[in-house]
C-alpha cells in the first residue's frame, strides 16, 4: 500500500513540474524519477513477508501428535512439515514394544539370551535411562515392563497377586547391562523387558521441534500426548500460553501457564486406566509394587529437556509429594506442578512463575 502511495506522490510532483518546464525533464526530472523507483524498489524489498500458520494432526506412537509451526516461505514449510512426520514415524518404528521388528521389540526378545548390539541412539538413550534409575534410587526404572507388559488396557484386565510377586524380582534398572565398546545390551534375568514409554515421547516432541527451530521456523509446538515443545513466541514475549488439564475433567484445563524455548510434559493417572473392585488401574506403574501409582492425579514438569521433563513427570507421579518435591527442587532449571488425589496444586520453588491461570497453589 505504502510503495502505491510513494509512486503516484512521485507522479503527481514530476507531472506538475513537467508542466512548467517542459524543456527540464530530460536533465531534472528522469534522474529524479530514477532515484524515487530505486528507493521504492529498496522499500518493498524490505517488506517483511507475511508469515502463515501451519498445523497438522495425526495418531502417532499410540496417541495425537500434533504440530503448529509459523512459516514465511510456503515450499520449505511444506517441506519441514514432511520431515517432522517421517522423523517422528522413525522414532515410532525404533522405540515401540508393539511392533515387533523394533529395535526395542529385538532388545527384549534376546538381550537375555545374548547381548544385543543397538544403534548410537538407542544406546544414549538406554545411558539416560539408567542415570534416571541412578539419580531416582530407582522409582524411575525401564524394567517396570517386566510386570508392566501382564497390564491389558484394551480388555482392561490386570495381572494377578501372583504373576506381580514372581515378576517383580525382574524390575530392576540394574538387571540392565550396557556395554559401551561393542555397543550393546544384554540383561541379567531372564524375565527382564524393558519399555521407554516414560520418556520416549518427551525426548520425540523435542527432536521433531528442532527439525521446524533448524528450517527457520518463526516459532513452533510439537506435543506427543501429554509431552509438547514449545519454541518461539506465538504470543509476542508471552511466548507460548498452554492448559494443564484437570484429571477428573480431562477435556477442561484446571491450570494455564506461560513458557517457550522449553519442554512441557505432564503425566497423569487420566490417560489409560480402568476401574477393578473400585480401584482405578493405571499405565504409571510403581517399580517397588508393580502396582498403579498412587496418591498425585498429574504432574507437569517444565525445563530444557524433552526426555528429562517426561521422565521427572513420570518419576514424580510415582514418589509422591514429599519426595517429589525434595527431588524437583535439588535439579536446577526444572519445576513442578502436582495435582494431588485430594485435589491440591503442590508447586516446587520457582514453578508459580510459569502459572497465568490456576486453581489455588499450596
């Protein structure tokens, strides 16, 4: 609109002037109008180009994947769009327990029988796993699928006294023996099986969002389930405004917060459950019972990291509030914000900072 303006303004000067002095134009006037076109030239150049809103939503690793980007060119969003879904079906392909060529489908089948080499990645991420197991004296521990894989939610049916007593002696993180040299895993007992489940997605929304970050995305959110991250500021220096739903009313948000540049996940006893004899039956399992965890309704842990976010959220949900608590606040840069049985919000030191909208903080 503004470079319209500029040409007929120019228009209109160099019309009266050639009115008046016919026999200047070539000497004044063209020059002039040569000047004006560049500069108007260099005017529209600088334009910003507009930036369009791309989303997309698909069920992936068992649950929505959904992916909102800002991208000024057309060809090269269309382009990162395509490269999040097949990164993201990758990650599916390597880290699921229900397709039964997946890497980690392979690792349990044999590593008791032999060791098993495994990729660069799954390695690293097999060594997170691990220091978790170290770092939480084993609340958080990959071998809780050595009970875990007897829970049906489809048929809603759950492993009985007996089958969680034998299993049980299988969960240990420390059954998992990783050799760096040849890269490989092997296990220590026969009934071990491990699941990545509890950080898989988180460490997924993170690699897939820095695909959209590296192609030159305006900002950009990936979520997974309940693990979303975020970059950007969708909303000017707010950065990203995101609902932490209520547990007992899953569709609404009991708590909105603001962040970007960070990882967002939430684990919750809402997600995949039934009911048996009253008692709700979960997916968290606790690795001390191989039992649902009990005692917090959700846990959403805010920081750096996609994978860490989701396994404290995890961990935390298992632990409880005092050790929850104790743990959250001795990680620098990380903060929670738990949802107990009894409906109070436990925040760690520095997590009301992030709360726009809540229900009243303890």
């Amino acid at each position: 609109m503004y470079s319209k303006l500029l040409f007929w303004f120019l228009y209109v000067m160099i019309s009266g002037y050639f009115m008046k002095n016919k026999k200047s134009l070539i000497k004044t006037v063209l020059p002039l109008f040569f000047i004006a076109a560049a500069i108007a030239f260099v005017f529209l150049y600088k334009q910003p180009k507009k930036k369009i809103i791309y989303s997309k939503e698909a069920l992936i690793m068992g649950t929505t994947f959904r992916m909102e980007f800002s991208h000024a060119d057309s060809k090269k969003a269309i382009v990162l769009e395509d490269k999040v879904v097949k990164e993201i079906k990758r990650l599916e392909k390597k880290l699921s327990p229900y397709i039964n060529d997946s890497e980690i489908s392979i690792i349990n089948r044999q590593a008791a029988i032999a060791p098993v080499k495994v990729s660069v990645e799954m390695l690293e991420l097999l060594q997170f796993a691990l220091e978790m197991g170290e770092k939480t004296d084993g609340v958080f521990d990959i071998s809780y699928a050595s009970v875990g894989r007897y829970y049906d939610f489809r048929s809603k049916k759950a492993p009985n006294t007996n089958i969680i007593q034998e299993k049980l002696k299988a969960i240990n993180y420390k059954n998992i023996i990783l050799n760096k040299a040849d890269s490989s895993v092997s296990f220590i007992s026969k009934e071990c099986r491990i699941n990545l489940g509890g950080f898989a997605k988180g460490y997924a929304a993170e690699v897939t969002a820095k695909i959209l970050k590296q192609g030159d995305a305006d900002y950009g959110q990936i979520t997974i389930g309940g693990d979303t991250y975020l970059f950007g500021r969708k909303y000017g220096k707010n950065g990203w405004r995101i609902g932490i739903k209520n547990p007992d009313r899953p569709k609404e948000a009991a708590i909105l917060i603001q962040t970007t540049d960070s990882a967002v996940s939430t684990s919750g006893n809402y997600e995949r459950f039934f009911f048996k004899n009253g008692e709700r039956i979960h997916h968290i399992i606790n690795p001390k019972t191989g039992k649902s965890a009990k005692g917090i309704k959700s846990v959403t842990i805010i920081g750096k990291s996609g994978a860490m976010c989701d396994a404290l959220s995890t961990t935390l949900l298992i632990s409880g509030e005092q050790k929850g608590l104790a743990l959250i606040n001795s990680i620098p840069d990380y903060e929670a914000i738990m949802i107990t049985d009894d409906d109070r919000v436990i925040t760690s030191n520095n997590a009301n900072k992030f709360i726009v909208i809540g229900i009243e903080k303890q």
